[in-house]
C-alpha cells in the first residue's frame, strides 16, 4: 500500500483515483468540486481540504489538471506541491501540458529532492473508467520504475519514452495523430452521403481494410448518428493542438497538415461545438461543405 495525493479529480482524474483506491492505496485527494471530492470518498479515498493537506504525508502525488497554468499554480506558488511535499516524495503528472514546463517542474523539484515524472495519458474518459489508458512518460529511468506499479493500476499500454518533457512530446503526437484522423473520417462521411452512399456501411468496409483504426472502430457509428457527447471535448483537443504546433516551433519543424487540423478544431470551438466531443470536427467538415446539420 502506497500513501498517494491526488490533485484533480475531475472526468479522467476521478475514475484514475478510484482504481488507485481499488488496487489497495491510500488515496488522499483534492478538487475544487466538491461532488468530485464526494465521488472519491464513496470510492473508498479521503477527501482533502487542499493541496497541502492532501500530499503532505504522501509518498507519491499524482496531479490531473486541465493545462499548464493550473499545473504551476497547484505545483509551483506558495503552498503548492513543491512546498507541501516532502523530500524524496515521486510526483507524476499526468496533465497534458507544454513539454518546457514539464521540464521547469522536474528543475524546481529537484532542488527540492522530489522525483518527477511526467506521463500524460491517451484514451479519453472510457480509457479512464476502465484502466484501460496508454500513458507516455517522461523522466529518469529509477523514477519509472518506482512509479510503475502506480501507473499500471490505471493503464495498459505503460512506455517510458525518454527524459523529462518527452511524455509531453508523444502526447502532442498521439493529439495531432488523433484530430487528422477524425478530420479525414468527417470528410469520408460527407463525401459517401453526398454522393448517395450509406456512410455506416462505407465506413465498415474502410475499418476492415488499411484505413482502419481505433477511431474507426470505436466511433464511426456515433459520428454518423451524430452523436457528440463528449468522451474528449474539443476544448481539450484545441488547447492541445497549441501544444503540437508550439512543440513544432520549438524543434523547428513544419507540420502542415497539424496547422490545418488545429484550425479546423478552432473553428469547431469558434462554432460553439467547444463542449463537444472532438469527433464533432464533423459539423465544422458539414458547415464547410453547405451540408444540413443533421444531429
């Protein structure tokens, strides 16, 4: 049994937490919504009344937060993790975030002999719920393997992909990767329905073949019934699709095809669709093309 804190317990952060507590740890966590904090008590954890008071003992802290203003304020300002925690404690954050500050936390807490890891996660809210996520981590080698039994109580596919900061980066891949490909299968429903096509059987016949893929195989049918309730919502897919192209100018490399993608998510967001699960690129792809929304 490992003493864990857990920052942030909110669509991803929630059930993650719960499957810590199942697997038989002591989980103290924090989050502003209080039934989120009411969710983790009839899981079996304890509810903090803050940051402080949920890593302070802790001997690894898990943080799930929306973007990197949220990560430096719960990690880096007074009172935060870095102060709260003690030395030798692991943190993983598994927000998905800029890889530089990522790389400024694993700095600032080193000087303070805390562990970091950074290990955001791919597999949406139903790779949440059922343990089932892949997870990308960042960060030295004797810190992996320290947090992997942790990590291996929330997910299946567990790669460690190189120094800190690097988690950030094959996440910003996996983003990129993911809203190409929900943008060319919008594009492959308008195309079959206008031209008299049943699009779902079109699209059984593209998930059998080389254009198949996990998105295919678990969303074709809802893209085509419209249904959008959000398993990632396009707010989340827009903030990271900033990440990608920051990451890009960082490295100094053109990525073409990313900087159209995260256009489209802008205008799926700018459309009022931001709530939307991003498989909803396919009402900007239909607006674009004069087609009736048909949800």
């Amino acid at each position: 049994m490992t003493k864990l804190g857990f920052i942030g317990l909110g669509i991803m952060g929630g059930p993650m937490a719960g499957h810590l507590v199942a697997a038989g740890h002591e989980v103290s966590g924090f989050d502003t919504n209080a039934d989120a904090l009411a969710r983790l008590e009839a899981a079996g954890g304890r509810a903090a009344n803050g940051v402080t008071d949920a890593v302070a003992d802790a001997e690894v802290v898990i943080t799930m937060l929306p973007n990197h203003p949220q990560v430096e304020a719960v990690v880096l300002a007074a009172g935060g993790v870095l102060e709260s925690a003690k030395p030798g404690t692991l943190l993983i954050d598994m927000s998905t975030i800029r890889p530089e500050t990522s790389i400024e936390v694993a700095e600032r807490a080193g000087e303070r002999e805390i562990r970091v890891l950074d290990a955001p996660v791919s597999g949406g809210q139903a790779g949440a719920e059922q343990a089932s996520l892949s997870i990308m981590v960042g960060g030295e080698n004797d810190d992996f393997a320290a947090g992997l039994p942790i990590l291996e109580a929330v997910g299946k596919t567990i790669v460690h992909v190189g120094p800190h900061g690097a988690g950030q980066v094959v996440k910003a891949a996996n983003q990129l990767v993911v809203g190409g490909t929900y943008a060319l299968i919008a594009e492959a429903i308008v195309l079959l329905e206008a031209s008299g096509v049943d699009a779902g059987v079109g699209l059984d016949v593209l998930a059998g073949g080389l254009a198949g893929s996990r998105i295919l195989e678990l969303k074709r049918k809802s893209m085509v019934a419209r249904e959008f309730a959000p398993g990632f919502r396009i707010d989340l897919h827009h903030k990271d699709m900033g990440i990608a192209l920051a990451a890009a100018r960082q490295a100094d490399v053109a990525l073409p095809l990313t900087g159209l993608v995260a256009q489209l998510v802008a205008a799926g967001r700018a459309m009022g669709h931001g709530s939307l699960d991003h498989s909803a690129l396919l009402k900007v792809v239909e607006s674009l093309s004069g087609a009736e929304n048909k949800e």
